[in-house]
C-alpha cells in the first residue's frame, strides 16, 4: 500500500525517477499540513488559556498532553477514579488512551503526522539544510545505545511523579515550555531559566542531529515504540525483489536501517519517505501486518 494511489489522478512527470520525488515532495507536504494543523491548534489553546482572565477557563497544554495521562493514571486507579496529580484531568487519560490504541493500529504514526513538537524538529532539520551546516551523523552502534535512553528519562519521570505526586517533568519538558507559551505572556527569567536552556539545548541538538529528541530522549516515543512491536500496521520489505540500494535509508529522519529489515523497527514515526523512496514498487509497503502474527503466519506457510 502506497501513497502514490492517493494522486493517480493527478497528472505526474514521465520518468520513473521523477515520478517517485514527484510521491516524496507530495507526501511531504501533506504530512507537513497535518502537523501545522495540530501544532496551530495546541497554540491557540495555548493563547487562550493565557488570555483567561479566571482559573479553569481554558484547558492548559498540561491538560492537553497524553504523558499526563500515563503519568497521571497511577493516581487515578489507586483512588477509584477520584483523584489526579495536580495539573491533570481527565482528558489527560482520554488522550493517552485514544494515543495508545492509535500506536496499536499504526504505530509510530503519531511522531511523524501529529506531534508538535517533531514538527519543531523538522524544522530545525529545514532550517538547517537552509543554513548548510553539516549534519552530525552518530554512529550505528551509538544510535543503538543512546536510543534506550528514552526508556530511561520514562522511568526517571514515573518514579518522580509517583513518588512526588506532581508533574516533575513539567518543569523540563521543552514541549511544555515552548508550546505552553509561557515564555511569551509571562516570562521568568529566574524561576524559569532551567526550562529555557533545556528547550534552547535540546533545538540546538536537533538542528544538528536531525530528531535528536525523538531518537534518544521523549519518554512519550519510547512508550509508542513499546506499544509499536505490537501495531497492526507496519512497512515490510520484501528481501526477495530488494536490490539493496540503500536509497530508502537517506530520507529516513529517525535513521532506521530500512534497507536490512524485514519489518522496519518500531521506532519508525512513519513518515512514509522510505517506502516513497523506493525506486522498485512493491518492496517497500504499508501492510497489515503485525509482527507478532509472523510465527503463526511462518508455521501455517510450513504446513
């Protein structure tokens, strides 16, 4: 399944090649539209809830955000339903729920289309293609090891909260400190400055280090990624038509090694580059497909 049945009736160029950047371009655009869309909407909320003149008013980006949920859910359980860390609400749950059952269905899909903030990392990544600074590439058997730290600062935050009963990563997430717009409406140099140079460092990695946040670093990639293994939908390489040109590795943003799997990892925020990418149609495809099944599948082909 590929994008590309999404513009057959679209007059393309006439060349293979042509054709497939042709696919690239367009599907890149689209994906970029969606993105603006929800990062449009987080900012609006953002400005509304500043503008109010009464507590409650308006939803912050806290009660807008599916890590409350996670973080939030312990209390809620050991409560009976009656009780929140402070900062959360029910929504927090309802949006880490419906974040939960969407990375069943397609995995990382949420990183990639909805995420504001990989919106932010790719524009870094644009602005610094515009700029022509070099792109810093981490070695493959780093990007291995970094790539666990995000279940490490997931960790880090679960025992904190619990143990704290607040929101203990709001004071650092650069999500919340760049889209909660704080630093606009009421900025704080002295109480707030940890949070500033955390999201000023964490751009200026990404600017150099394309998805630096997402690869090694956001607790709420490192959750989809464990509920990825288990998702319906997955991009599958078929090894028996793969000439092994490696093109669909270059445009991925997360650098997955696409070329040499079967099933491309779990960290994927499917994007789609790599399977737009592919000069040969049919080895690089959107399946419904989920890994687990593939024992069974393995077993009934032997039969």
């Amino acid at each position: 399944m590929s994008t590309q049945n999404l513009f057959r009736e679209i007059k393309m160029p006439n060349t293979p090649a042509a054709q497939r950047r042709w696919r690239m371009a367009w599907t890149d655009r689209i994906r970029h539209i969606v993105q603006f869309g929800f990062a449009a909407f987080i900012i609006y909320a953002a400005v509304v809830h500043n503008l109010a003149t009464e507590d409650g008013m308006a939803a912050s980006v806290d009660a807008l955000c599916p890590l409350g949920g996670i973080e939030t859910l312990w209390r809620f359980i050991v409560t009976g339903g009656t009780q929140f860390v402070p900062k959360t609400h029910l929504s927090n749950i309802i949006l880490a729920i419906g974040l939960l059952i969407g990375a069943l269905i397609a995995g990382g899909a949420f990183c990639g289309w909805v995420c504001p903030f990989g919106a932010v990392q790719d524009l870094m990544n644009w602005v610094r293609a515009k700029l022509h600074l070099k792109e810093i590439k981490v070695l493959e058997k780093w990007d291995r090891v970094l790539r666990y730290g995000r279940f490490l600062v997931l960790a880090l935050i679960l025992q904190q909260t619990i143990s704290l009963t607040k929101l203990w990563f709001a004071d650092w997430d650069p999500y919340r400190t760049l889209f909660g717009l704080g630093w606009l409406f009421e900025f704080n140099l002295e109480m707030s400055w940890v949070a500033y140079a955390f999201v000023i460092g964490i751009l200026g990695i990404s600017l150099l280090v394309e998805r630096a946040w997402c690869r090694y670093m956001c607790p709420l990639g490192g959750i989809i990624s464990l509920f990825g293994n288990l998702s319906f939908l997955r991009i599958r390489r078929n090894g028996d038509t793969c000439k092994g040109c490696n093109i669909c590795e270059k445009p991925c943003p997360v650098k997955l090694p696409v070329a040499t799997a079967n099933t491309v990892s779990s960290d994927c925020i499917g994007c789609l580059a790599c399977v737009e990418s592919c000069p040969r149609p049919g080895v690089l495809e959107v399946q419904l497909a989920p890994a687990w099944l593939a024992p069974f599948r393995k077993r009934a082909e032997q039969k």
